[in-house]
C-alpha cells in the first residue's frame, strides 16, 4: 500500500522553535515526531511513502532520509508558494498515487498509541470490503461535538458530516486521530485548485454524492503536541508509561519506536526531583541540577552548573555552561 505523510505545515503553535526545526523533526522522547507516525503504520509493506513539505523543506528531506522508513521508494511533493492544506496537498500529489489503489495518509507529528497490532489491518480490510471513498480512524475523546469538532456517524459507523453541531441523523460523534483510508476516486472531489480541507471540502462532497464514507474506533492513547505546554504534558506522560514497571500497551509502543528510531538505546532513570530519558550516545550531564523531565537525543551535550526543569535537548544540540531555563526545547 501507498501512504502519503503530511509535513508541509509551519507548525505555527510551537513557535519558535519551528521556526528553525520543522515540526516532524522536534524530538519527543530522543526521536523525531516523524519516527512516531511511522512506527505507526510498521508491520505493513509500503510501497510509495510520499511526504509533502513546505515549511523548511530541505530539512524535512533530510530528516525523512536519515529515517529508517522502510517503504520501497521515498517521494517528496514539494508545495511552493502557498501551503495547500491536506486536500491540496494530496491533490499536489496525486501523480504518484494514481493507479495504485487504496492509500493511506496522515499526520507525520502524530502520538498514537494503539492498543492492538492488527488495528490497521482490520480497518484495511473494512474500507476494502464495504468498497468505502473513506475510512476514517476515530477515538472517543472528551468534549467532542461540545467544545471541539468531530466525526458525526449513525450506530454502524457510517459518516454523515463533521463539525461540533450534530448532524442530523446521527447517534454520536468520534475524535479523528488523523489517519485515514481513502479510495482513488478522492481525487476526482478535491477542488482543482488553491489550499482545502480533504474531509470538508472533498469527504464531505462524496458524502453528498452517496459515497461511503465510515469510522473504524479505535482503543489508543492520542496525544496533542500542537503547543509547548501540551507538547511537555504529552512527553511527561509518555515517560510515566516508560516508567511504569507495568507492561502496558502504551509502554510497548513506545518501546518499539525508540527500538526502531534509536537503536543505540535509552536510559530511562527516576532520579527522585529528576525524570530521565536520555539517549546512550547523548554526552552524560555532569555538575548540573536537573529537576523534572529530561530528555536527552543522540550526540547532545548539557554544559557542567546549569540548573534545568523540564528541558528536552535534541540531537547534536549543546546546553552552554551556566544555562538556567525550564519548559524548553534546545535543538
């Protein structure tokens, strides 16, 4: 199967360090974002792995390039001039999907942590047997279709719109976690030109038409990292489930990503007013006061008297001696 990754966006929220690191190569727990979507989807035969860009381009070429993706051929749609949002974006695209059947696409700075294996096999399979346009993977989320807009469906999963107002006909709304199963015939509904939305703008259009568009719900853990105070609360929780002496299903996926993404291995430490994951090629701090969540990439180096709460150094990156800061990313 083809999948295509969304990276042209300017991660606007975590400003400003996006302004130099696009926001799939900002490191959560010693790995980029990106190594996360990608475990996502490990244990199925990519043949086209297509990434868009925009923002920092080159940097994002270069990231996905150092990445073990393991798909057979790595393609870039590079979108010049104006960011075309995920419709346009796969519109942008869409020479190197023709033909080739089903697709996958999604986020490529997405925290997904599912609790089965064959989740995606399953909802493959459902998209091919009921011959959808679309099949989206949901969760249930708090204050979906109140406070923030969701996937409206009846009781067998079938979508009729989108939005925080239901729809109706409806029996409940879902959270969309970002990834999706779309049929070719999606290019045929993406406005021809300029930036659109693929479910308002193109889903939305097939549901119109009669085309079946469903909701696959899945049990995972979903994490926003959208802005620095989420991306710190996210990272801080995912290190409680590193952590844990539970096997969880959470602990076992993001072992299997830092395994995948960071084989030289991590050292995972509750140092009391310290929690530390820092990587086994990351230069070892030394004179330092370290208090909360420390993270520390490959080849990263903390300077001797600095005084650090809640900081993530991401690989290569170097904290100067003296440094005294918290709630930040060095990179």
């Amino acid at each position: 199967m083809n999948v295509m990754l969304l990276a042209a966006g300017e991660g606007t929220r975590l400003r400003p360090y996006t302004l130099t690191t696009p926001k799939p190569a900002i490191p959560f727990l010693t790995v980029p974002l990106a190594a996360h979507s990608l475990n996502f989807i490990k244990g199925h035969s990519i043949n086209k792995l297509v990434v868009n860009t925009f923002h920092l381009p080159q940097k994002i070429h270069e990231l996905f390039h150092s990445l073990p993706h393991g798909a057979k051929e790595l393609h870039f749609s590079d979108e010049k001039g104006e960011i075309l949002g995920n419709g346009g974006g796969l519109r942008n695209a869409q020479k190197h999907f023709r033909g080739g059947g089903d697709f996958i696409m999604m986020n490529s700075d997405e925290v997904i942590l599912p609790e089965r294996a064959d989740f995606l096999d399953q909802a493959i399979e459902a998209h091919k047997k009921n011959k959808a346009l679309a099949t989206l993977l949901v969760m249930d989320y708090p204050g979906i279709g109140t406070k923030f807009g969701g996937v409206w469906c009846t009781t067998e999963g079938q979508v009729l719109g989108f939005g925080k107002s239901p729809i109706s006909g409806s029996q409940r709304a879902w959270h969309f976690i970002g990834v999706q199963i779309l049929s070719e015939e999606i290019f045929s509904l993406i406005p021809p030109q300029g930036a659109s939305n693929i479910l308002y703008d193109a889903v939305a259009k097939g549901i119109e038409q009669g085309e079946r568009v469903q909701v696959i719900p899945i049990q995972c853990s979903w994490f926003e990292t959208g802005n620095p105070p989420d991306f710190f609360e996210a990272s801080a929780q995912c290190f409680s489930y590193l952590n844990s002496m539970q096997e969880s299903f959470q602990k076992l996926a993001l072992l299997s990503t830092i395994e995948r993404f960071a084989p030289e291995g991590v050292e995972v430490q509750n140092l009391g007013s310290s929690q530390q994951i820092i990587s086994r090629k990351a230069h070892k701090p030394t004179e330092s006061k370290l208090e909360g969540m420390i993270v520390m990439s490959a080849g990263s180096k903390i300077e001797r008297g600095s005084k650090l709460k809640n900081v993530v150094v991401g690989h290569g990156a170097s904290v100067p001696s003296g440094t005294e800061a918290h709630d930040t990313l060095f990179l």
